[in-house]
C-alpha cells in the first residue's frame, strides 16, 4: 500500500452539514477499496486564488492515507461525479511526512539586525 495525499475544495453555498456528509460519502469510497487514513482535516472556508467555476470561496478538505493504487481512481471518479467539489488535487507520496520542526534562531541575531 502506498501514501497519498488528497485535497478537494467543495463549493462556499454548501453548508456545513452537507459538508460533513460529503467528507464522510468521501472516505467511505476511499476505504471500500481498501485505504486507511491517517488524517483527515477539514481546513475550513478560504478565499481562492482565482475564479474556479464561478467561485471565489470554497471549504478546502485534506485527505492523507495509506491505500492501493486502484483507490485513487475510485476517489478521483467521486470526486468528478459530485458536482459540488470544484477542484480536487491527488499526490502519491515516496516516503512519510515528517511534521517541519519550529526554526531556532538566537535573540543575539535578532539584536544585532540580522535575519
């Protein structure tokens, strides 16, 4: 089994309790063909950058898991189909993230004006 990393963005007028079913329709597509989440993150309603549909907004969600290959075609065929997810990016992973560690930086540096 593989790691991927999903993203889809569902249109702004949907509302919250339709977007919880349709996160939920989501993940059970994924998992009847065998995936396992390991997160799962609904990022809230964001502003995008550019017109996409004739939307400015959209409620942005993230998907990592673990799963065969045929997964992703199944996911990306729902995504498709559902006519209130705009947009929908999905990355195969060569190794597992590790969450960035916080940059350490001096106060010395910061006094004496540099960055």
């Amino acid at each position: 089994m593989e790691l991927y990393e999903s993203l889809f963005i569902i249109r702004a007028s949907v509302s919250d309790q339709e977007t919880t079913a349709l996160i939920e329709k989501m993940k059970a597509v994924a998992e009847k063909t065998g995936a396992q989440f390991i997160k799962s993150e609904n990022w809230g309603k964001k502003k995008l950058a550019y017109e996409v549909k004739r939307e400015r907004k959209g409620t942005y969600v993230y998907f990592y898991f673990r799963a065969p290959n045929i997964t992703v075609g199944e996911l990306e065929r729902s995504y498709r189909l559902e006519d209130t997810i705009i947009k929908f990016l999905t990355v195969h992973l060569k190794k597992e993230l590790v969450p960035p560690r916080p940059i350490e930086t001096s106060s010395e540096e910061f006094a004496g004006g540099r960055v």
